[in-house]
C-alpha cells in the first residue's frame, strides 16, 4: 500500500513492491504540497490506482498536469533519450562518449519514432534498427557502437522499472584483425612532404614516441619531464609518461598551440590533426585502413620491437587490462620488425632488448631540418 514521505518539507507518495522475481521495487509520486491533509487526500488518489501501478503503467495526477485529471502517462522513446542523456552528464560521461550516444539514439528515435512508447520495444525493433543503421552506411563495428549504447538505455530503464524487459540485442561478430601500424618508411615519406608544415610532423612524431591518444595532451599537464595524464582520459585513470627534452619542446609546443595559438579558434583541435595526417597518408599511397590512431599502434609495435616487456607497454599505454596489450604480441613480431629497420638495426643486433631508450634516434635532426629515417641504418 502507498505511504506517505516527507522530504526537504515536501510530501510524497512512496509505493514499495516486489517483482515477479522477487525483486523489490519503488515508485516515489511528488504530491506538491506542505500540508499533511493535502497530502493525504491526494494519497488517496493515487492508492486508486496504485495495483496498476505495480503492473508497470504510469499515470500523471490532477497536481501534475494541466487538464486536472489522472490519466495514463505513456513515457515515449523521445523522452526516454532525453532522460538519459541528462542522466549521464550529471554523472561526467566524457564529451566524446556522450556525443556517440546522442548519434546512436538519434538514429534510434529516426528509425522506431520519437513518440513510439518505450515499453513496446521489442526484438523486431532491434533487428529493424540494425538494417536502418546498415542502411545508413555504417560499419560493422559503428553498429555495435550503437548496439552498446542502445542496451546501455534500455538496461537503464528496465533497472529504473520503466521497462519490464529489454530486448534481446546481440554484437555483431567482427574478425579480429591486426592492428594498423605506421611503418618506417611510410613515417619517412610523411616527414619528407614538402607542403607539410614542420609544426605537423613534430606533431606527428610526438603521438608516435608516446602512444598518447588524439585528445590527451589537451587534457594533460607537464610537470618537468613527466606529462600526467588526468582520469578524464578514456581509461579513466591517471598515468603519466617520461619525456626526453625534445619530446618536452614538442609537447610544450603543442600545448601553447591548443591552448593559446592557432588551434584555440578551432571547433575541434584533434580533428583537425586526424585530417591533416590523414592527407598526409593519402598523399603517400598508404592504405585508406590506416589513420591517426594508427600512430598510437605503432608506438606498441614499436616498444614490442624494442623488446619492452608488455606489461610496461600496457602502463605506457594506460590499458585497463594487458589483455588489450596483448592485441600487439600475438602478432608475428619478427615479420612485422622488417618494416622497422631502424630499430632493428639499432636493438636486434646488439641485444639491448628493452634496456635502453633512444626513441628519439631516428628522427633527432627534425628540429635542425630534416633528415632521412633510413640515413641511419646501417649498411
């Protein structure tokens, strides 16, 4: 039976019952009002209604709407987006995850209606909003973006009671594949683009000897030779990463460029960096497969090559779990150490596995004009 609660002087409705698996349930009614004998006549009200209720339909009392009557309230899928989105920026989700969000539901409402009641969702809709969503053009692994995104809501509201069940949605299954690396003499033919600024390929380089994600050095502080990379990174931890000084000088350039230079009067810094190297690659007939990102493999690559034992390349890299580092070592590392042969050169021969760090080798001279990776292997 419905209950009166008194909170912060304002009286509620509290109506408590257990689901069909013995779960134990809540629904807390606001009854407008600082009167205890208001409170109880508009308890009343609701006690009619209350078993109805407990079956899963929510109602809008006289106090709550315009019309002065109680009526069936149906949550509508529209509303249930805005619900959550609100939610998961009042709980910091980061800026880059809830703008994926929002574009997943945005397709969700586009394919079943913003008004569609969100407890009709079923397994048909799923299956419809999938084809949408290929319909649209995106891939398999965009889908399943959104797939995640939409369970993530559903799986909200089934838990909050505003929907008895979620439907049944299923990944797609995606053959795992190697990472995508930048290779030497792909990083070389970039850093010899004479129409690319020199600001851009020590740019470049810096995401290559660090592995920092596109969007981490705007969020990062440097504190002598260290950068400390804050939670609000996508593994949601702290870790910071030791730095030569050339590396500081080209953090310290990158930093004053986002914050105070050029890249201050962009809408989106990172991006801007993703499509000028992605010209770049385009401009030395690398694989359309490769990308910004691929600069964050290859520092993995790299250090694997360097003989860094995985679990430092996992704290380099600030994995949650080596699992994810072992992306890289299940590779065949002896094939992929001929599209490094600076390195191999350098470390292969004299066995200095993971015993020294000369990152910068290769490509010290970049500050000074620029001089060819392969200037310095030897014959």
């Amino acid at each position: 039976m419905a209950t009166l609660k008194k909170r912060r002087g304002m009286w509620y409705a509290r109506k408590q019952w257990k689901d069909e698996n013995g779960t134990r349930k809540e629904k807390q009614i606001p009854l407008r009002t600082k009167s205890k004998v208001t409170a109880i006549q508009r308890l009343s009200e609701i006690k009619k209604v209350e078993s109805d209720m407990v079956d899963g339909l929510s109602f809008s009392f006289p106090w709550l709407n315009d019309e002065g009557l109680t009526k069936i309230q149906i949550f509508q899928l529209e509303e249930a987006v805005n619900e959550w989105m609100s939610h998961r920026k009042k709980n910091k989700i980061r800026e880059k995850t809830l703008e994926i969000n929002q574009l997943g539901l945005k397709y969700l409402l586009e394919c079943c209606g913003s008004k569609r009641p969100l407890a009709s969702m079923g397994n048909s809709d799923i299956l419809n909003f999938i084809d949408f969503l290929d319909y649209k053009g995106n891939s398999d692994t965009s889908i399943n973006i959104h797939l995640r995104t939409v369970k993530a809501m559903l799986r909200h509201f089934n838990k909050m009671g505003k929907l008895d069940k979620v439907p049944v949605i299923e990944q797609r299954k995606i053959a795992k594949t190697d990472p995508v690396y930048i290779t030497d003499q792909e990083f070389h033919a970039i850093m010899g683009l004479k129409k690319l600024d020199d600001f851009y390929k020590r740019v470049f380089l810096l995401y290559r000897e660090t592995g920092m994600r596109l969007r981490e050095p705007f969020i990062s502080s440097l504190n002598g030779r260290w950068i400390d990379i804050p939670p609000e990174s996508k593994s949601h931890a702290v870790r910071s990463i030791e730095l030569n000084t050339l590396l500081v000088q080209m953090f310290t350039e990158l930093k004053a460029w986002h914050d105070t230079g050029d890249g201050s009067v962009l809408s989106d810094p990172g991006e801007h960096l993703s499509k000028i190297f992605k010209k770049c690659l385009r401009s030395i007939g690398a694989s359309e497969k490769k990308h910004f990102h691929s600069l964050r493999h290859t520092f993995a690559v790299r250090r694997l090559i360097m003989g860094t034992p995985i679990y430092d390349v996992k704290l380099m890299m600030g994995h949650a779990s080596v699992t994810t580092t072992e992306q890289y070592s299940k590779m065949n590392l002896k094939r992929v150490a001929q599209d490094f042969p600076t390195l191999v050169s350098t470390y292969a021969v004299e066995l200095k596995m993971g015993k020294e760090d000369t990152l910068m080798e290769d490509t010290a001279h970049i500050f000074e004009g620029y001089m060819p990776l392969y200037e310095k292997i030897e014959s």
